[in-house]
C-alpha cells in the first residue's frame, strides 16, 4: 500500500533542478509553495562560518536579476546554542514550505548540543538528500568523466543522536535503519534514476557486518529494484566504494545510501570534482524543500574573510529556482557561474586562487550581463 502511494505520487511532475548544464530532475509529491503578490517567501538561514558571505553573493544575484523572491532571513547559529533562533528557523520552513540555508555549527565536545542541522532534517522530514557530483568544465582534477547522483538517507541510521552510557567505560551508539524510511529513499532513488535516463542504482552499505540494519536497507534497494527493470541495480560495501570512489569514479551513476555513508562519499566526491565550496545539494521531503550545499561544511576557518567559495551555495540556489518553476533565472544565473568557472580568471583560494567571494560575485553578475 505504501509503495503504491509513494510510487503514484513520486511519478507527478518531474521537478528539474540543476542548471542549464545539467538537466536534472526529481520527481516526488512535494507541496510548490505559493506566490503572494508577484513574489514567493523563501526562508534564508545563512548558517554559520563562510554562510552569511556566500548568502550576501546569493542575494545580491537575486536582486540584479529581479527574482521574484522575499527572503524571510533567520539567522540561527549552532554558536552558543539557542533554541529559540532554531525554533524561528523551523516555523518559518513549515510556513514556507522552502528554503535555503548554509550550515550550522556542532561542537564535538559532549558537554555540546546535538546537530541542529540534524534535528532540522529530522524535525521537517526532509529525508532525500541530493548530492550532485559532477566535474565542472575549467575545474581540472584527477578524474574526468565524474557524473554521479548521491541520494541519502536523511532523518535515521548513524544520526539518530540516541547513544547512553550503559555503564562507565561502555557507550551504546544507536543506528536506526525502518524498513518504512528504506522503502521511500530507495523509491526516491529509483524514481530520480528513471527521471534522469540514469542506467545504475548503486546501493552502499556494510551488511557483512551489519546484517540487520544494512541488511535491511541492502534488500529494501534490491528488491524495489526488481520493479526497475530497465535500471541495473547493484550493491557495494561502503569501505570498497570509498575505494572506488577515488581511483575509477566514472563507474557510479546514482548511489543510494544510508546516512553517514552519504556524508562520507559526500565528502570524497567533494574532493573528487574541487572540494565543498562546488557542490550544490539539497534536501526534499513531502511537503518542504530545502536546498544547502551538497557536502555541508561549515568553513569556520575562514569565516569573515571574503574567500570563500560561494559557488555551491549559489548552484544550491539555481535548485531551488528551478523548483519554483523560475527557469530562466536558474538558466541565467547557473551559466554565469559556470561562465566564470570555466574562464579561470576569477579564482577563490580553495581553486588555488586569489580573488575573494565578492570577486566571484562581482564576475558573476558581469556575466550575467551577458546574457539578457
Ligand atoms: N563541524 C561542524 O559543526 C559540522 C560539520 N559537518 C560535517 O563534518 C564534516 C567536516 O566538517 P568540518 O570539519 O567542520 O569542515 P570545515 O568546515 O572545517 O571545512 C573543511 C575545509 O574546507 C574548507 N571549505 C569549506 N567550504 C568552503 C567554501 N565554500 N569555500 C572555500 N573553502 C571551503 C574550509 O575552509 C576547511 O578548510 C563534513 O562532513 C560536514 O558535513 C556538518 C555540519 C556541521
Ligand atoms: O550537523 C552536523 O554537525 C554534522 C552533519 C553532517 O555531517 C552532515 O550533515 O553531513
Ligand atoms: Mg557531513
């Protein structure tokens, strides 16, 4: 019954989400929020670290290109951790039904507060996550021919947060895999796969360790697979495609994953195409939306430097217009980017490079001019 509704409404309107350059879409039942005079309200969290200077790139974009948007900005931090500004920040989700936001950050110590980014995916269950990897022209690596598709489980498995000290010196860490969250990422895998003319399903796990709660997850891709005959499906331990990943990553198409796996390959793939400031994401649930950047790095390091890379907040950006159903905008401002990228002359320092985040910005919005 469940599979029959999540496939039913999955199939409705394919929803393109990526720029001119890549015509991806994701097809699922999410609510498409409504205009009020001319105009959406979209909630901007900038998060914390590089967040309030790649979203200044973002907004002044926006606004040289007359995006029919009204930011409703909550500036919540994981600094000092105050409920209240998370609380603000999920209301206004739940009002708007879409949002962007960069990340917010966790301390590692225990006397911490657990991951507000975590707890937001939790609370609106956004459980898609959608990670784009794809090497992007002007950007030179290692590997060419980079052009895969994570799709993570959001809101369970190593991220439940649940762990207790039995007794001293002994700590249970629960991972929680429901056959019922199984069904819908891989549904949304699936669906995503035969949307975009994408051939593979790769679903990473460690059942030879695991065997309940990977085990789980494993069948649950596998058999919804069966229902994909056109689609290959094929399983690989999370250790071997770390290894993979790095030395022949043009094998893999769309990965399904559970939670830290995402967050790992992620990570690699990050790595794989010219690090975290590049790679756009973003987060769908059944009624809400919420676009950051794929590979969720904080960059406290360089925080109020003007060098952060705003590219995969900008690219996340590009999404979520598309999601609204503003092609031409995303078209426009997707094509700047990339135009910049693809010159090389206006280089953050993570692309081994000397301009600032306000540079790119600034070539951007030139570009831009280009093209009306
Ligand atoms: N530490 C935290 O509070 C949080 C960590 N995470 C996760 O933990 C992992 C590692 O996070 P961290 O150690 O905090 O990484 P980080 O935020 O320190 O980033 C790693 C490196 O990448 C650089 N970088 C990141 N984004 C950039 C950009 N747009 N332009 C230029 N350089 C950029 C940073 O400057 C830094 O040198 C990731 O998987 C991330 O998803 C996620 C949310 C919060
Ligand atoms: O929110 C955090 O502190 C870490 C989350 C994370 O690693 C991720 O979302 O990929
Ligand atoms: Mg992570």
């Amino acid at each position: 019954m469940l599979r029959t509704t999540l496939a039913k409404t999955l199939t409705r309107s394919p929803i393109p989400l990526v720029g001119a350059r890549s015509a991806t879409t994701v097809s699922s039942d999410i609510f498409k929020p409504l205009k009020y005079g001319g105009k959406y309200t979209v909630t901007l969290i900038p998060g914390d670290g590089i967040g309030a200077e790649v979203a200044e790139s973002v907004k002044a974009i926006f606004k040289a290109d007359n995006v029919p948007i009204d930011w409703e900005q909550v500036d919540v931090t994981g600094v000092g951790a105050s409920e209240e500004g998370f609380r603000e920040s999920v209301q206004s989700l739940k009002k708007n039904k879409v949002g962007l936001k960069g990340i917010l950050f966790t301390p590692v110590e225990r006397s911490g507060h657990a991951s507000f980014n975590v707890a937001l995916r939790q609370e609106l269950d956004i459980f898609a996550s959608l990670v784009l990897i794809k090497n992007i022209p002007g950007v030179k690596t290692r590997h060419d021919g980079i052009d895969m598709c994570l799709i993570r489980e959001n809101t369970e498995g190593e991220y439940s947060g649940l762990e207790h000290q039995s007794v001293p010196g002994v700590v249970e860490s629960l991972k929680i895999v429901t056959k019922y969250k199984s069904e819908r990422i891989s549904r949304f895998a699936f669906e995503f796969a035969l949307k975009n003319n994408r051939k593979k399903v790769t679903v990473v796990h460690k059942a030879n360790i695991m065997k309940l709660a990977d085990g789980l997850f494993r069948h649950t891709v596998q058999d919804m697979g069966k229902e994909y005959p056109t689609i290959t499906t094929n399983d690989m331990i999370v250790d071997n495609a770390s290894m993979q990943a790095v030395s022949y990553p043009q094998q893999f198409d769309v990965l399904v994953l559970p939670n830290l796996y995402g967050s790992i390959l992620s990570n690699i793939g990050a790595g794989l195409v010219g690090g975290p400031g590049l790679i756009p994401g973003c987060n769908i649930g059944r009624e809400i939306a919420v676009f950051e950047p794929g590979c969720r790095h904080v960059g406290l390091d360089i925080k109020g430097q003007n060098q952060a890379n705003p590219t995969a907040l900008l690219l996340s950006a590009t999404m979520l217009l598309r999601h609204l159903g503003l092609d031409d905008h995303a078209d426009r401002i997707s094509k700047a980017v990339y135009a910049v990228l693809a010159e090389g002359k206006v280089r953050t320092p993570d692309l081994n490079g000397t301009s600032t985040t306000s540079d790119f910005t600034k070539a951007a919005l030139e570009k831009m001019e280009t093209l009306y």
